[in-house]
C-alpha cells in the first residue's frame, strides 16, 4: 500500500486553502486585480487549480457537482427565456403603467407583479426586462424614478424568496436539504408578503432626492413584442411546473427539464435563441465553487472552525447566528457563494434552510452590489439617463433590509 508524505500532504491542503482565500476574494471584489477575470472565472480557475493541488480527480470533482441543483437552474433558465421571448414580462410591465393609477398605487402594483414574477422566474431576468419599460414610464409621467426603479429590484429580490424556485440560492438550498416545496412556500409567504408592505410603506413615505435624468439618445425599446402563442405555451409549463412541484413528490429537476424540452420544440424560435439567453457564466460559477468547497472541506478546516464555535456555544444552525453569518456573508461574497459555504454545516436541518434561504435573499438589498438583480437595475437605469449610486440606494436599501430581517425573526419565533 502507497504511503504519502505527511509534509507533502500537509503542504498541498495549505496550498488549497490559500486558493479558496484566493477565490472567495475573487467573490468579494467582483473579479481579481490586473485581470480580466469575473467571479465566473476567479471560480474556474479556482476549481482546475484544486484538481491538479489535491489530485482529486475529475470523477471526485464531478461528483462534488450537485448536479440536481445544476439541471433544475438550467431548465428554469430556458423557461424564462421562453417568456422573455414571448414579450410576456415587457407586456406585463406596459400593461400595468398603463393603468389611470396614482404615484403610490401605481408603485404598489409594479411591487406586487415585480415580486410575483419572481417567485416563479428567475429575479434577474424579471429586473432585465423590466427595468427600462420602467424607466421610460417615470420619465413620461414626470415621476421621481429613484422609488420606482430601487422599489422595482428590492420587490424582485424579496418576492424570488417566496419559493424554491424564485433564485439560484433557493434551489440550491432546496436541492442539498430536500427541501418540501410546497411547506417552504407557506414557511416563507408571510415573511415575503409583510416585507413587501414594508417596502412599499418605506418608498411612499420617506422622501427621497429627485433625481433629474441626464441628458441621453432616445434607445429603441429592446424587448420582443408579445406574443400570445408563446407566451400561452410559457405560461403552462410554469403553471404545470408549480402544480407539480406543489403536490407531487419526485425529482423536481426531471420535471424542470421536461418543460424545457417542451419549449424547445418550436417551429417558431429557433433553440439557439433560449441557449443566448441562458446565463452560462452563473452555471460556471455554481460548478467551480462546488469543486472549490469541496477541496477545501476535505483539509477539515471548515469542520474544525465549526466545531470550535459550537464549543463556545455558537450553533450555526441556530436562527441567531445563521441570520448575522448569512447577512455578512451575503453582502461580503454574494448570496450563492454564502450559501455554499453555509450548506454543509447545516446538517440537514429543514428549519434552518428555511431560514437561510430567506436571509440571504432579503440581505441582497441590504447594498447596491449585494445581489445582481441591483446591478441588472443600477446599469440599465443609467442607460436611461437615471443614476443610481451606492448612496441612494442605501437610503431603502438599509432599513428595508433590516426591518424585512426583523420580520423573518419575529414570524419564525411565532411559529415555534
């Protein structure tokens, strides 16, 4: 039998344990210094570099993959594009600017269809498609955008935690904890809907800069125009998905991947137009980090770290201490590389998923860079002439995140 080096060994988990730093730095900026790298490919490099230091091979490594997780992010991903291709979230947008609403009411229906269509497709797609027909509303209305625009990403990121399938993080955590859909979702909808008044309530009556937009070429309107066939088609496989998912037990990513298929058998839409609006990048960066973990778990350090914790009493399974660590963690490297990080040590714990699922999800509002559904907003606001800096987001941003956060305390203690 091969004896290994003890030194060799030790040498190759410090080597490992300098790439995870090296990584999750990479999360934390956005990119590293001096290259052209994004958090995409910080977390690629990452996982080649823990291959050949571990000698994991690429069978483990394969295997480190939650590959459920993978598919069912990847079928989602079709399905929005199929609706994004039908016009469906651009007509939805037109149709309820178009209604004879007051400011206020107005602003409380684009929350309520922002966060609606997030709980069942992917928030960033609903902030991509949304956010310019928004934009131009303010504009012809002579409306402050600044609440309608941060109201329309804190909405779309509150209201994706209302399902396991509302954002990446929450599939995830579905996934690894074999979460029950349709108990998640009575779990997380009190939370989600009184967070979504508070938010409302927050952009109404605290005033805010007005915000003159900056002089810029009229833009074409981007979006497709709907199309009922399509969007019909769209609307029944979600539909049918979520009728699945709510009362039938099995694996959720075969039934996700079936509905995608469906939808790719067009005659009309050609299938490379769903594969240009799948986000490829975000797969890269689930399947890099779950081999980076991995490699870093298996040098026991992360175990040690929790074990010392809950020798001083800190459980992090517990809702305290899951709540600051997934805040921080959430707003330092983002809310899926958080998640990843947090999963393991969980031990199966159903509550706690629960809980960290819609912390992490609220705590993207907490900054402007705290999730991507604010940059989505943040970049196409400015293509309108309308900035949106750290500053005045963090005006709704702060306390709606720490009064949504007190929410989720406060009704997961009632149900204890």
């Amino acid at each position: 039998m091969l004896q290994t080096d003890p030194l060799l060994n030790a040498a190759a988990d410090w080597a490992i344990v300098v790439v995870f730093g090296v990584v999750y730095l990479g999360m934390f900026l956005g990119g590293l210094p001096r290259l052209k790298l994004d958090r995409s490919g910080v977390a690629l490099l990452g996982a080649i570099a823990v291959i050949a230091l571990s000698g994991m091979g690429v069978v483990e490594a394969a295997q480190a993959v939650d590959l459920p997780t993978i598919l069912l992010l990847f079928a989602f991903m079709v399905i929005s594009a199929q609706m994004r291709l039908g016009g469906f979230y651009a007509a939805v947008t037109r149709r309820v600017g178009a209604l004879p609403l007051p400011d206020a009411a107005l602003l409380a229906a684009l929350i309520a269809v922002a966060a609606l269509l997030s709980a069942v497709f992917s928030n960033d797609v609903v902030c991509l498609a949304m956010t310019p027909i928004v934009a131009r509303l303010c504009l012809r209305r002579g409306a402050n955008p600044l609440p309608f625009l941060i109201g329309l990403a804190c909405a779309a990121n509150i209201g994706s935690a209302a399902t396991l399938i509302g954002n990446p993080q929450n599939m995830l955590i579905g996934s690894v904890l074999r979460l029950d859909f349709a108990a998640y979702a009575r779990a997380a909808l009190l939370p989600v809907l009184i967070s979504l008044v508070v938010l409302w309530g927050w952009l109404v009556c605290v005033p805010h800069a007005r915000v003159e937009p900056l002089p810029m070429p009229e833009r074409p309107d981007e979006e497709p125009p709907l199309d009922l066939w399509q969007t019909a088609k769209g609307l029944l496989v979600a539909g049918g998905l979520m009728g699945l998912f709510l009362f039938r037990d099995g694996p959720h990513e075969v039934m996700a991947l079936v509905g995608a298929a469906l939808l790719l058998l067009s005659r009309r839409l050609a299938s490379s137009a769903f594969m240009k609006l799948v986000d490829w990048p975000l797969l890269i960066l689930f399947i890099g980090l779950f081999v980076v973990n991995h490699a870093f778990e298996k040098t026991g350090l992360s175990a040690d770290a929790v074990a010392w914790l809950a020798g001083h009493g800190v459980r992090l399974a517990d809702p305290g201490p899951l709540l600051v660590v997934g805040v921080v963690l959430s707003n330092l490297v983002s809310n899926v590389p958080a998640v990843m990080l947090l999963l393991p040590h969980l031990q199966g714990d159903a509550q706690a998923g629960v809980t960290l699922a819609l912390v992490t999800t609220f705590a993207g509002n907490l900054l402007l860079v705290g999730s991507i559904a604010n940059l989505i907003v943040a970049d196409l606001a400015r293509q309108q002439g309308i900035v949106i800096d750290w500053k005045r987001h963090a005006v709704v941003g702060v306390p709606v995140t720490l009064l949504s956060l007190g929410v989720i305390v406060v009704v997961m203690r009632s149900m204890h």
